[in-house]
C-alpha cells in the first residue's frame, strides 16, 4: 500500500490498540463481554424469530451457518489463527450464542 496520512494514521491505531490489549485484564474482560453479547444475541434473536414465525427456517439456517463458519475457522489447524484477538473473540461470541440457544430450548421444554 501507498504511505499515505490515512493509512500512517490506521497503522499507529492498530498498533496502539494491539498494545492495548496485551494487558490480560482487559483481555478477559473483553472476553467477558463477547460471551455475555453472545448471549444476549441468542436470546433476542429467538425471540423475535418465534415471536412472527415467518422467517424461522431462513433464521436457523443463517445461525448454523455463523456457528459452523466461526468453528471451521477457530478450530482450523493453523494454530497461528487461534492466537488472533479477534478470531478468539468470536468464538466466544459463538459459545455464548450457543449457550443462551440450549437455555431457551431448555425454558421452552420444561
């Protein structure tokens, strides 16, 4: 890429934030974060999916494939891609997606 301001300016952003995060407190509370948005994510979109019932089977499609595709990427065997922030972030998204998903099945069944 060309050495432009915009860019000198998103390099020393990326740099400073990847700095940022090395400290393991707020790395475990951005973790924290993913999986409690991962959860609110599940419970809001099985609301609003049951609650028209129109759309049901598109919505459990896209869902399955958002949990396969994270999968297939974090438990690839490139063990370098487990290391990236962000890759991690989004497991955790996705485990707590997961979780919210079992728990809503689990309040719907009993």
């Amino acid at each position: 890429m060309q050495n432009t301001r915009l860019n000198n300016l998103l390099d020393t952003i990326f740099r400073s934030l990847s700095q940022w995060f090395l400290n393991p407190w707020r790395r475990l509370s951005l973790i924290v974060i993913s999986f409690l948005f991962g959860f609110f994510l599940g419970s809001a979109v099985s609301t609003t999916a049951g609650q028209k019932a129109e759309l049901d089977i598109v919505v459990a499609a896209f869902l399955v494939l958002f949990t396969e595709v994270t999968s297939r990427i974090f438990y690839s065997r490139n063990l370098f891609v487990r290391q990236v922030f962000w890759i991690e972030i989004l497991n955790y998204l996705k485990i707590g997606f997961i979780y919210s998903l079992f728990l809503e099945a689990l309040k719907l069944g009993s």
